[in-house]
C-alpha cells in the first residue's frame, strides 16, 4: 500500500502538471491551500481526478464516500485518496 507520502507527493504533482500544462504558475504546497485558490477549473480538477485514478488506482468519488464539491484543500483531497486506498485494502 502507498504510504501518506506517496500520496500526498502524487497529488501535489498532478496538481502541478495541470498548471504547468496550463502555462499557469507552478507551486510548492503545503496542503493547506484551497483548492479553489490553484487556478484549477472545471475541466482541470476532473482531468486530475482522472490521472489520480491511473496513478494510484482508486477513485474516492465514484462510488460516493466523498464528493468533489466537499473536498476543499490539497490535504482533504490527499486524505480522500489515502482513506479511499486504505478501505479497498481492508475490504480485500
């Protein structure tokens, strides 16, 4: 299983990514930022959602636990990921 890190690294990543992809400026986070501060859009936000799954194989919004809307930072959506993987592994 992927530790707290590994996640956190993934995410922090991909968010970047988008940006960089975007010619937006790139950040280092700390986790505490609002997501709705990153200058991610719509279209960007499920692009990442979309690359997250790939990455580490989970989606937490699929099956309802967690809604995109409610996930307010960098943190919650890594916290969203980690618990996400952490169930699938418990349940198997």
């Amino acid at each position: 299983m992927l530790t707290s890190d590994a996640i956190k690294d993934t995410v922090r990543r991909e968010i970047n990514a988008l940006l960089a992809e975007a010619d937006l400026p790139t950040r280092t986070l700390a986790g505490d930022e609002p997501l709705n501060e990153l200058s991610l859009n719509s279209l960007m936000l499920a692009r990442l959602v979309i690359q997250l799954e790939s990455e580490l194989g989970v989606d937490p919004f699929e099956d309802g636990s967690y809604v995109i809307s409610d996930i307010r930072t960098v943190d919650a959506l890594c916290d969203a990921y980690a618990n996400t993987l952490k169930a699938t592994t418990t349940a198997a």
